[in-house]
C-alpha cells in the first residue's frame, strides 16, 4: 500500500508536468521543481539534466559534473501574467581530457538567454502594425532585442527584373522631408523605397537595372509631380506615363474652393451670404448628379430645404459663381464619361475668360495633356498605392516616428510583401531553412522562413 507521502509527491509531480504542457516545453529533459507567483509575474524553477554525451572532443565518455548558474529565460505570458523561467543546466566533464559541456535544449539557443518561442513571437508581430517598444514591452525584452531581431530580415533588389507596370508616389519620413516609393500595380509588392525624391536618388538607383530591363516597363503611373516626368522619359524610354485621375479631379474641386473663398470674401463677415457659403461649402464641391433629395430643417436658411434648393441659393449670390460651378460640373461629366476631345476643347474655349485661379490649372492641363489622355484611356491609376501609403501612415503613427531610415523600411516592407507571400504558396526560389536546436518547440509561425522570405527579391 503506497504511503501518505508518495502519494502526495505522485500529485506534485503531474501538476508540474500540467505545468509544462501548459506552456508547451516539449524539451523532456527539462523537469519542473517548483512554481513561485511573484506577483507581478510568475516565476517557474525548473533544471535541465540528461544522461551524459559522449565527448565532442576526444569521443571520450563523460560524465556529470554539476549544475551551471540559474539562467533567467524571459517566456511567454501565462494566463495574462508575465513567465520568467529560472533553469539550471547540467553540466558534463570528461574523464579523458576534462573538456566541460553544457547540456543543450531546443528551449533556448547556446549561450542565449532568450527563449526561441519569444524570438519567433517577436519575428510574428513585426509583422504586424505594433511599435517595437511595445513589442519589446509584451514580451519582456529589450528593445535592443527586437531591433536585432528586425535586422534579421533581408530583401535583395532583384535588379534582372521591373515590373511593366509600375507607379509611384512620395510619404512623409519626417516633417517636411518626402521620400520615395515604387509599387508593382498588378502584384503590390514593393519596388523600391528611397531616402528623398529628388532626380538624382531616383536615377542613381533606377539606373543600376540594365536598360534591356528598364525598357520592359509599359507604364507609369504618377501624381502630377513635375520632375518624376523628366526621370521617367529618360530612365524608361518605353513607358507611358500615367497622371492619378484623383489628382486631376483634385486639382479641378481646390480650384473650385479657392474660387468661392474668394467670392466669399467680398461680402461682410456676419452677412446671411458669408455664413451660407461657409457652411455649405461642400455642397459646391459635390458632383451635381449625387446631391440628395431629401428635405431638412437649415438653421442658416431657417426653413425645410433639400441640398439642391440650398445650392441654388448660394449660386444666386454671385454670377461669377454660378458661371464657374457650372464649368466646374461640366468638367467633372467629360472626365468622369472619359470624353477626352470634348473636356479639352472646353478648357480651350473658356480658358481666356475664366478666373485666374482656373487658368492656372487649365494652363497645367494643356502642358500634361498627353499624360492626362493616357489617364482617362488606360485603367491605371495609383489607388493601389495610395492603399499602401495609408499603410505606412499607420506604422509611423503607431511608432511616433523613426529615427532610422534602414529600420522604417524594413518595416514597411515586412508589413506590405511579407502578408502577400504567406498568403500564397512558397515560390521555388525561396530559400527556406530551418536553425532549430535539440528538439522542436511549439510552432506559432514559422518565423526562420519569415526572415528570408525575401532573399531572393
């Protein structure tokens, strides 16, 4: 009949091995002791003991000597709490030429202190939009520790291949410093991401591609920022440039705006039509054929008007108003039904006659005419990229900013091509490896993969 306290110690014993399928060691060799709640965190005292090696020396036979000093391994939280792992390994000396080992686990890489669990947790959320203090924060790291980590990831410039068809756009690194960035339009995946947008970085790096590769690009899509045209005709002799038809459109509805700024400002600040054409000024902006039927009260106005009542009530204010909304309206109906000929020939008809404000633009119009064709005949636009840069807005926001340049680039790139490719399956030429040690850990991704996932872009 089994004693009081063997059946004590047989109870012990399952609840530390609950212990360590809980947290998901499946290193057999390392056996829990015991498990101290520290309050703030958890604390589990565990050693790591096995029959001993043979030696890697002399291939002599060793045997056990003692335990090395306790290492402290940060781990995964447990049940919303923080998990500090206080191992001991044992270690071997041998009887023939007295070379001391350590015992090795797959918990933790040799003369590490950082479990592989938390180095793979940290390579997973890089991936995702979370700042790399908090993510030093979570997992009880430094955020040294993470920046490594980050380091580790590497993109090759594939300079044997461009996408033919490619756009570009500029983001803010810092305050009032823009930098560069190329997008593949039909893939997404990143081209290029540049310190500055001036001539000579874009030539500089566009110029390390073959011009046998160069001439493959068939289109670039662009904002309508003068001094990409120059380096795109000359950099890619093949390619039709692209303005963003948002751009355009944009260039139209600030023209429309500045024009009833100005209009609005004729009267008395406290006048019934100042305060109507600054409160309604969206009304003016919108497409015409979108303006809703539905009757309100308006305060301004003091009884139930629909939107298209209350605009023909700001238009009654000004004929210069009325005049130019009215081109505006036509405007916006040629280049939205992509009627090309008729949208020129109106600017060209009313271009002496308009306000100032409008020539300018109509003047810019005429200059970009063939790229605004391209435009309106090709179903190229940059909303792809747009979708990116909202990305890259989002990291930067969540980080307060980079200092370092090489850091956000990684980033960007991790977070917009890395999600791509483990939504696809591996291609051939991706190098995947694995740097596993003593057994295998629990899996949250694949995280060695992730970090060279990219060697061959």
């Amino acid at each position: 009949m089994k004693s009081d306290q063997t059946i004590i110690r047989k109870n012990l014993m399952e609840q530390l091995n609950f212990i360590t399928n809980l947290l998901g060691i499946k290193d057999k060799n390392i056996i829990i002791l015991d498990y101290l709640d520290a309050g703030t965190h958890k604390e589990i005292i565990a050693k790591l003991d096995y029959t001993a090696p043979v030696c890697p020396r002399c291939l002599g036979q060793m045997t056990k000597y003692d335990f090395q000093k306790e290492s402290k391994i940060p781990y995964l939280e447990c049940a919303g709490y923080k998990t500090l792992i206080r191992l001991r390994k044992r270690r071997f000396r041998c009887k023939v030429c007295g070379k001391i080992a350590v015992a090795k686990t797959s918990l933790v890489k040799k003369n590490h202190q950082i479990a592989t669990i938390v180095n793979q947790k940290i390579t997973q959320k890089l991936i995702e939009k979370v700042p790399m203090t908090a993510i030093a924060e979570s997992l009880s790291v430094s955020t040294s520790t993470v920046i490594r980590k980050l380091k580790e990831f590497k993109f090759k410039t594939d300079l044997s291949f461009l996408p033919t068809h490619m756009s570009w756009d500029e983001y803010s690194f810092k305050k009032g410093k823009m930098s560069f960035i190329a997008q593949d339009f039909d893939s997404r995946k990143i081209v290029a991401i540049l310190d500055g947008r001036t001539q000579v970085t874009i030539r500089n790096h566009f110029l390390r591609y073959s011009r046998k590769v160069r001439s493959r690009v068939k289109v670039i899509t662009m904002d309508m920022f003068s001094p990409y045209y120059d380096i795109a005709r000359k950099i890619f002799p093949n390619a039709k440039i692209v303005l963003d038809r948002f751009h355009i459109v944009q260039h139209l509805s600030r023209a429309m705006n500045r024009l009833r700024i100005q209009i609005m400002n004729r009267f008395d600040r406290k006048s019934h039509e100042y305060k109507a054409l600054k409160r309604y000024w969206k009304l003016i902006q919108q497409d015409s054929r979108k303006l809703s039927d539905k009757r309100f009260y308006r305060p301004t106005f003091r009884s139930h008007l629909t939107n298209k009542e209350i605009l023909e009530n700001l238009l009654a204010y000004s004929q210069e108003l009325r005049e130019h909304y009215e081109l505006y309206q036509l405007l916006l109906f040629h280049f939205q039904e992509k009627q090309t000929d008729h949208f020129f020939e109106l600017i060209e008809e009313t271009i002496s006659c308009v306000n100032p404000i409008f020539q300018t633009v109509f003047k810019t119009f005429l200059k970009d005419r063939d790229k605004i064709i391209n435009a309106l005949e090709l179903p190229y636009s940059n909303a792809k990229l747009e979708a990116t840069n909202n990305l890259i807005k989002v990291i930067e926001r969540n980080a307060f900013d980079f200092r370092n340049f090489n850091n956000f680039e990684i980033r960007i790139l991790i977070a917009s091509n890395i999600k791509k490719e483990r939504a696809q399956r591996p291609s051939p030429n991706c190098n995947f490896s694995s740097t596993n040690t003593v057994g295998k850990e629990p899996k949250l991704i694949k995280a060695n993969h992730l970090l060279q996932l990219f060697h061959h872009q």
